[in-house]
C-alpha cells in the first residue's frame, strides 16, 4: 500500500509541474529564420540586377556576391546553382506580380471586365517601376530556343495569360469596350506601352531631361494609356 501512495504523490506531483513556455532557443530560432529569409531576399534582388545586366551566361555568383556585399559561399548555400538562383529570381519576381493583382482587383470584386484589365495593367506599370531591372531581365531571354525562355512560357507566361489575362480582355471586347482584335495582341500592344518607362527610361532622361521615375511624369504617362486604351478623360491642368 505504502508504494501505490508513494506513486500516487509522483503522479500528483508530475502533474501540477509548470508548463514550460517558449524559452530563448525558439526566439533564436524565429529571428534566425527571418535572417535567412531577409538575406534570401538581398541575393534575389541583386541577382535580378545581374541576370537583366549581364544576361545568364555572363552572370556569376561571385559578382551577386559583391552586389550584396554578403560570402560567394553564403550565396551558394541558398542557392547552389547559378539555373537554381536564375529560376527563384522567376518564381520570385513573378510572384510578386500576381499577389498586386489579386491584391488591386481580386477575382471577387464588382469590377466591371475594362475595369478589371485596366487596374492590372495599371498594377504591372507600379510593379515594373519597383523593379526597374524586370523588363530588362526578360528581354535577356526573350531569344530562340532558349531553354529558359520556354520554362518561363509554360510556368508563368502561358498560365497567366490563358486564365486571367486573355478571358478579361476578352469580356471587355464582347462589352464593346476594347477593339475587336485579336486579345494575344492587345495585351502585348499593353506591355509594351507599359515597359516603355523602365526599358528606355534612361534614353529617356537623356534627350527629354526628365526621370521616368517621377512620380509626377509616371502619373502622366498613366493619364496618357489612361486616356488613348481605357477612354478616361484627361484631368485638366492649370496652366
């Protein structure tokens, strides 16, 4: 009897022991893990910079590495690869892509279908102006049989346009709101007069002494697609 109550008192006492609570460690932990992703980050951002400057080929790890000012060995822990780095830039730059559009005009809302194609336009204009170096990284690709080329088709460029892009334009004509063309050629007609401030932006500086960055000149060039694509009337300026 004198041992059942002496593993009677254990079980008592085991269990009204405190609950331990999330000690330094897990906070180590968690800040770790931010420092991992923040660093993540800085190399996606420099290496959108390498690729769209160099193109693949002349693109290295060692030059993300200065950009960063982070160890070649560091980089290449998170990436081991210069195909693997290339492709998490992709994944990255086009994910941010589509989290503006859900976020300017998510699937749910009462936007009218021109309504909808013009505030995702609108949102790659904000978009490429955030990452100047996105058109320039594109257009390095943008060459027959390239093997990224047709990856970047069959992971980004192709879903996007089949099952968002092409349908809105396509509800807009049948509106009666955008010319009756061919929906492929419209939204490249819209690309390019959105890229125009990033891809020939220092062009642009130079002959017109003006920054395409110019919150002002960006405004009025939206004004301009705005007016000419959308059938929005111009603000009228004080002279």
């Amino acid at each position: 009897m004198k041992q059942s109550s002496r593993n009677a008192n254990l079980h008592v006492e085991s269990s009204t022991q405190p609950i331990r609570r999330a000690g330094p460690s897990r906070k180590l932990k968690r800040r770790e893990q931010q420092r991992a992703i923040n660093t993540r980050l800085v190399i996606l951002k420099a290496a959108l910079s390498e690729f769209a400057e160099q193109g693949f080929d002349a693109a290295s790890i060692r030059n993300i590495a200065v950009r960063t000012g982070l160890q070649h060995p560091l980089i290449s822990y998170h990436f081991r690869t210069k195909e693997i780095l290339w492709r998490a830039v992709a994944e990255h730059v086009f994910t941010e892509i589509q989290t503006l559009w859900d976020d300017q005009g998510p699937i749910d809302s009462q936007l009218s279908a021109l309504e909808r194609v013009r505030e995702e336009y609108r949102a790659f204009l904000r978009f490429q102006l955030d990452y100047p170096d996105f058109h320039h990284f594109m257009l390095r690709e943008s060459k027959p049989r390239n093997p990224r080329l047709a990856w970047l088709t069959k992971r980004f460029l192709k879903p996007l346009l089949m099952s968002r892009l092409l349908p809105q334009i396509s509800a807009a004509q049948k509106a009666g709101e955008l010319p009756n063309a061919d929906p492929m050629l419209i939204h490249y007609m819209l690309i390019g007069m959105i890229s125009v401030l990033s891809s020939v932006g220092d062009e642009i500086r130079l002959v017109a002494n003006i920054s395409p960055t110019d919150p002002e000149v960006v405004n009025a060039y939206w004004e301009l697609i705005d007016h000419t694509v959308f059938g929005r009337k111009q603000p009228v300026r004080k002279k």
